[in-house]
C-alpha cells in the first residue's frame, strides 16, 4: 500500500452534494468565534445576546463525587450558536483522539485528501448525511449482512440497490465481496456514469447484531479491494471502545494512505447517549460538504452537549479517557460471560451462536425455527422477554430468517439468566408443538 492513490472526490458526490456551498452567515459565526476577544466589533451575524438567556452556571457532579464548575463563560458558549464543523476545542480533541488510537495516515498529508473531522449529532446524523452526500437513486451500495437496521433505514427510501456483502467470524467476507464486484472491471471506476459500487457501509467492531469484529488481515484485504475498485469505505465504529481483546484491532482509518474512509464514531455508548455527540472522520473535501449540509440544517451539533464533553474530557485528560473506556469494556466483559454462560446452560440444544469478541450483541441461530418474526414479536413477548428479530438486520425484510439479536447491555444481571431460560422453555414448547404437527 506505499504508493498513494490520488484520489477524485468529485465523481464520489451526488449532484446536490456538488451545489453545496459554504453559508456565508455561518462563515461570518466561525470569523467571530476565531477572533481573539476585544479584537473584533461582531455588528454582522444574527446571534442572540446570551444576557437574555435564564441560565448563567451549573455544577455537575461525577458518580465518583467529583464537582465538576461549568463558569457562565462556558456557559454562554454553550447556550450560543457555534461552529458548524463543531466547537473548535471539541474539533481539536476529537483530532487528537484520533492521532492517539488510530494514527491516520491522512493527517501527514499535503493535499487535499488530509484527515478532517466534524461534530455531529451522534453518529447516526454522520452517517445519514454522508449517505445523502454519496448517494443517488439508482445507485448499487455495497452494505454487509447482517446489518446495524440504521443504515438500512437510511438507504432503503433513497432507492439505491442494496449489495449485502456477505460476512463471518472474521468481518465481511472476501469472496462474497469479489463475486460482487466481478459484474464491473475496475477500470470502470474511472467512468463517472459507470454503475460501479462506489460505497461500502460496514461496522468495524463489535458489529450489530453479530458482535464480530473484522480481523486487521480482513480489513487489509477489503482496503487493498476498495483501491482497486476505487470505492469509498464507510466504517461505522460506535463499538470500538468496547473491544473484549487485549489490543483493539486496527482501524480502516489506521490503514488509510489513499484518504478513501469515513469514520464515524460515537459517545453513546461510552459518555451518554442523550447529549447526541458523535464525529465524522475523512478526506477534507468530503468532510466539508458534510459540514456544508449540517450548515443548512442541523447547522451544529448540540453547543451545551459539546461544552460538557469538553468538561468531563478535559478533568479526565488522556490517561483519564482511556481509564474510562477501560472499566466500560470490563463492564460489557462481565454481561457477555454471563450471557453466555447462561446460553451454554439452557440453549445448548436449541440455538447456536459465537462468543461476541466486541460489543453489546449476541447474535444467535435458533435451531428448527424459520423465522424468528413471529416467535420473538408475540410469543417470546407474551412470556415476558423480549429480544430483536433476525430479519430486522437484512435489507429484504421479507425474508425469513432463524436468527435473533440478543442485548445484554441493560438488563440487570440476574434477568439475563431468567431471559434465556424463559427463551429455552419457549423452544422446547415451540419444538415439541413442530415435531408433534
């Protein structure tokens, strides 16, 4: 991979994403916020003066006891307008955070494919307008299966035909990947009106539902295949933090010399799901059109969540974030055993499943069950456990499939015994009644 492929990011953008301009009022905020305060008499934009705003401080208390002050001049920034791209500090950590854990090749880059970053709300907001900046009616999109439904949710209504990728132990699965592509000759890529795959969505670690995590030689070899396809590489990575391994497994961000990924990551499952606070990770020009839409939209991530993120993660610091995400990890460590052990117990003869390596997830195959739609929504609810049915996570949810998505995030410890055991009694019901018909 030492010779960099220099890449075209117009043929990648869909005819909107090409009209995008900058806002010329938000560019007016961001010359504002720049300005060394006392150097600029702002009389251009239309943000509100925060005097008229009812809140001037707040104390915040960690689980630990820790007091955590946010000032009145953190506090109106919080209550004010910001950055599209995000507050700056909140910019310039979230850079930070990834030179630490993944070392982009991208950030040494002297042309225009260097590594950016933008806030969002959460991941999700990312991913749904990178679609929206990718994406045509029409379009082939190469998606793994089974998959996060959130994408699905978002590609399916812009009409694109959905390629699943098929996966297993090790990620998706290359000979499922090249039998795919084996329809276009690469050189195709080059040709704009060609209908060649230019978009592959994939979950990097701890994938939902399968709680798999692509392996580094996997992800080599899906990176080598994208440049030779010349398609860009979606990876949605809301689990790393949660990797169950002793080293978390190299990034597709960490591999990339070309500047053909987007990462999108997430402080919902490590910081707080409600304060919406996510990033989006990829080649400048790509990453300013996402900015560019936010503009006219969303026009920021939430200023206050922002604010307080940077409050925690500046008491914590560096060693501080990573003591954090360590005890999470531990945290989901200990429910995946016990998921599991409960499965070994009371499942062993009625489903098969693999030991999730990452994640929330336990992906399982029920055995002598055709779909799963109608035991899961009504009978296994009806017993008092609920679980996610296997065809929520294919793009043709018509299909019939065997599989359930099992969560052992929240349930307190001792229900999930009593969750798998109420399931293994409803099988052996349901496989009686099948055998005896």
């Amino acid at each position: 991979m030492s010779v960099v492929v220099k890449m075209n990011y117009a043929k990648f953008l869909n005819a909107v994403a090409k009209t995008r301009a900058a806002s010329p009022l938000r560019g007016l905020v961001e010359i504002q916020q720049r300005a060394t305060p006392g150097s600029l008499i702002a009389l251009s934009t239309g943000m509100p003066n925060t005097s008229c705003f009812p809140l001037s401080s707040a104390h915040l208390f960690t689980k630990k006891g820790k007091k955590l002050d946010l000032s009145p001049l953190w506090m109106n920034q919080g209550l004010q307008y910001t950055m599209s791209q995000g507050h700056p500090e909140m910019v310039e950590w979230g850079k930070q955070l990834q030179r630490r854990k993944h070392n982009p090749p991208t950030d040494y880059l002297h042309h225009e494919g260097k590594m950016d970053l933008c806030v969002t709300a959460g991941s999700q907001e990312a991913m749904c307008k990178t679609m929206e900046m990718l994406v045509t009616q029409g379009d082939n999109v190469l998606i793994e299966t089974p998959t996060y439904p959130g994408i699905l949710s978002i590609a399916k209504p812009m009409g694109c035909n959905i390629l699943e990728v098929e996966t297993d132990e090790q990620g998706p699965k290359i000979s499922s990947l090249r039998k795919i592509l084996s329809n276009w000759n690469p050189a195709e890529s080059a040709d704009v009106w060609s209908d060649i795959p230019r978009v592959f969505y994939t979950v990097s670690a701890g994938s939902n539902p399968t709680g798999v995590t692509t392996s580094f030689e996997r992800k080599q070899q899906v990176y080598q295949i994208a440049r030779e396809y010349d398609f860009l590489i979606l990876e949605d990575d809301p689990y790393y933090f949660i990797q169950f391994s002793e080293t978390p497994v190299p990034s597709y961000l960490s591999m990339d010399v070309d500047g053909r990924v987007i990462r999108f990551d997430s402080f919902s499952k490590i910081l707080s799901a409600g304060m919406r606070i996510g990033f989006a990770t990829g080649p400048q020009p790509l990453i300013e059109k996402l900015v560019f839409h936010m503009q006219v939209c969303t026009q920021h991530a939430n200023t206050l969540s922002q604010m307080i993120c940077l409050l925690i993660l500046q008491e914590w610091g560096h060693e501080g974030f990573d003591a954090h995400t360590e005890s999470v990890t531990e945290f989901y460590r200990k429910r995946r055993d016990i998921i599991v052990e409960s499965c070994d117990t009371w499942l062993k003869d009625y489903a098969e499943w693999t030991v999730p390596d990452s994640g929330m997830f336990l992906w399982m195959k029920l055995l002598g069950i055709q779909d799963t739609a109608d035991l899961v929504m009504q009978k296994a609810l009806d017993a008092g456990v609920l679980f996610a049915p296997g065809k929520a996570f294919i793009a043709n949810d018509a299909e019939p499939s065997p599989y359930i998505r099992a969560s052992y995030s929240q349930a307190p410890e001792e229900d999930i015994d009593k969750g798998i055991q109420r399931l293994a009694a409803l099988l052996k019901k349901e496989l009686k009644l099948t055998a005896s018909g």
